[in-house]
C-alpha cells in the first residue's frame, strides 16, 4: 500500500512539471523567463569633456561700503521729517530741518554791527583827511592825525571781527537743513518733529547705508590663497551670491584679501565688491557665495550616474546593449554634474537611472526620460 502511495505522488509531481514545461515553451520558454537573461530598461547619458569652472564655496556676510549716521550739530528743536522711513534718498536730499529763529535773529544783529562799523570807518578815514589837510597848514598837532589813523584801523579791525562772526552764524544756520551725504536706504528716523536735540546725544536722528555697490566678505581656507590671489591678477576671480529664499542671484569681482591669516583658525577673509543694481543683497544678510578662480578641461558626468561602493565610487558603462561597471574617482560636484578625475575619458555612455535591477555584465534596453524626470 505504501508503495502505491509513493508511485501516484511521483506520478503527480512528474505530470505537473511535464505541464509548465509545455505552457512555457519548453527549453526555449524557459531560457527567456530566466532572470539572468533579461533586459533591464535603463537611461542614459554621455560623457562629456569640457571646460569646468573650478569653485570656492563659502557663506559670506554683506556689508555697506559707506554708512552715515545722521546727528544734530545744533541745541535746537526738530521741526520738519522730509523722508519715508525706510526710503531710498540720493545725495544732496533734504533729511531734517531744525528751528533756525534764534541763529537767524544773531544774523540780522551781526549784519547789524557791521553796517555800524562801515560807517564809523567811513567818519573815521573823513576825519584822517581833515587833519591831514590841517597838518599840511601846520593848523593842527600831529596827534590828531596820528589818532585819527588808530581810530580808523580800529573800525576795520571791528569789521572783520564781525563778518567773521556772521560768516561763523551763517555756517551754523546751514546745520539746520541736513541733507544726505551719500546715497542709499536710510533708516526709521529715531526722533520726529517737536523732539529737541543736541550734539551729545548718542543716538543717530538717522542712519544711511549705501546698498548699490555693497561688499560681501567670506572666509576661504589658506590652502587656497595662492589661486586666489592669482586669479586676482589675471581678473577672473568672479564671485556669485545668493540670498536665502531669493532666485536672483547677485554677481561680483574680489577686490580684496585680507593680509592675514588667523592663526586660530587657517582662514583668510575675502571680499568681493557686488554691484548690486537690483538690491538683490541687503547689509547684515548671510549669503551663499561661489567664487570661481579659473576653468579647466575635465570629464563629466550626470551626478545621478554616480554610484558608491565599499571600494569607492563606480558608474555603469553600457556598451553594445551590456552595463559593465566601471570604478571612477570623483573630484567635485559642479552644478548637476561630477568631475572625474580617473576612471573614464568622455566618450563613454553611462547609465543614469534604473541601477536597481543592475548587476555587472547586465543586458540593457535604453528607454525614454519620462517626462520632469
């Protein structure tokens, strides 16, 4: 009984495999749904040797070239705010006017005292003239004349003195219209009209940064001053920054390197002078720069065609419709693409999507991007 058992199982299993050995075509059929000889669908792109832009990546702060804080020369009362908080002004725009009554009423008495003055010299030089007359008759002692003459130059002397004064008073009613000494954007005023000021006040009325052209200052390691600096002497040392949250981008040259290196930490402080037409940058910001400092031939790839390893980096390299790995060694990330320094010499095709399924030796099909890809 047990051995009857034994011959319908056989039987069974032998029938079973007879009927997926037909379904499947036979020894053909069962070739193809073999894993191993299945293409895998990938995508693809070349190569490429071209010229790379070598980059320093830092983050840098913006700073103004020029800022001027707004402060009252005079003890007198604010009566006139000519300007928007927060404004763009040009050079020369009226900013504050202060109370001008009590300079203006030391004018007119200035002025005053000189009209006194011209005329006493003008009795004065008479008088010089009588006694000259006088003393030429031996009519007169030459004291008189002699003090005529003193009285004379003590007039002049009192004109003098008082048109300085009124030259002094008239500089000094100039302080109260204040103007912009540069351009740029000026703060909140900090006091409005009816505020009384003085000099010693600590506090700006207000403050001006000029924001077109502005400096952006970045540290670079020391390892890298010499191509710095030689990309300064030739003018390629051309400096792009971006703002958090801002799709424009803000472009620049480096004008300048710090002439030393902190010892604390190996960096050099770099900066670069960013036209700045648009204000796209804003003083105090923290930016994102990229310095390029020359540009050189050298292999890319796709940065989605590098793949890594335990051993280090690798991309598939697909030739007549077989994936083959090929180790390569990465210098740099530029934009979407990898540098490689070894490892390939441009004119290969690399595959760029669908290693998953991937193994060395692979047969492959190339299919479309699919479209955003």
């Amino acid at each position: 009984m047990r051995k009857t058992v034994w011959l319908i199982a056989a039987a069974a299993i032998v029938g079973a495999g007879g009927y997926y050995f037909f379904r499947g075509g036979g020894v053909e059929g069962a070739v193809a749904q073999s894993p191993a000889s299945r293409a895998v669908a990938i995508e693809t792109a070349p190569a490429v040797q071209k010229k790379v832009p070598v980059r320093i990546e830092a983050l840098g702060t913006v700073t103004p070239i020029a800022s001027v804080a707004i402060k009252s020369r005079l003890e007198t009362e604010i009566v006139g705010v000519h300007f928007a908080d927060g404004a763009r002004v040009q050079q020369g725009d009226l900013l504050f006017t202060l109370d001008s009554r009590t300079l203006e009423a030391q004018i007119a008495q200035a002025e005053g005292a000189i009209a006194r003055d011209k005329a006493q010299l003008a009795g004065a030089e008479r008088d010089v003239n009588r006694y000259t007359d006088l003393v030429a008759k031996s009519a007169t002692p030459v004291t008189n004349l002699d003090n005529a003459k003193t009285q004379a130059d003590i007039f002049r002397a009192a004109i003098v003195s008082d048109t300085a004064l009124l030259n002094n008073l008239k500089v000094q009613l100039s302080y109260c219209t204040i103007r912009a000494s540069i351009t740029g954007r000026i703060s909140a005023a900090s006091v409005k009209v009816g505020n009384f000021v003085r000099p010693a006040d600590t506090a700006a009325l207000a403050v001006i940064n000029q924001i077109a052209p502005v400096y952006v200052t970045f540290p670079v390691p020391q390892i890298r001053l010499p191509d710095i600096r030689k990309a300064v002497a030739a003018e390629t040392a051309t400096v792009d920054a971006l703002v958090q949250g801002e799709s424009r981008h803000a472009q620049g040259q480096v004008t300048m390197i710090e002439n030393t290196v902190d010892p604390a930490t190996g960096m050099a402080t770099v900066r670069a002078t960013m036209e700045n037409a648009e204000e796209v940058l804003w003083p105090g910001s923290l930016v994102r720069v990229s310095m390029n400092i020359r540009e050189e031939p050298a292999v890319t790839v796709p940065t989605t065609a590098i793949q890594t390893s335990q051993s280090g980096n690798y991309v598939y390299v697909v030739k007549d419709g077989i994936a083959r790995v090929q180790p390569v060694v990465v210098e740099r990330n530029f934009e979407k693409d990898a540098v490689i320094t070894s490892g390939l010499t441009g004119s290969e095709t690399v595959v760029t999507n669908g290693h998953l399924q991937l193994t060395d030796g692979a047969r492959v099909v190339v299919r479309t991007p699919k479209t955003g890809a």
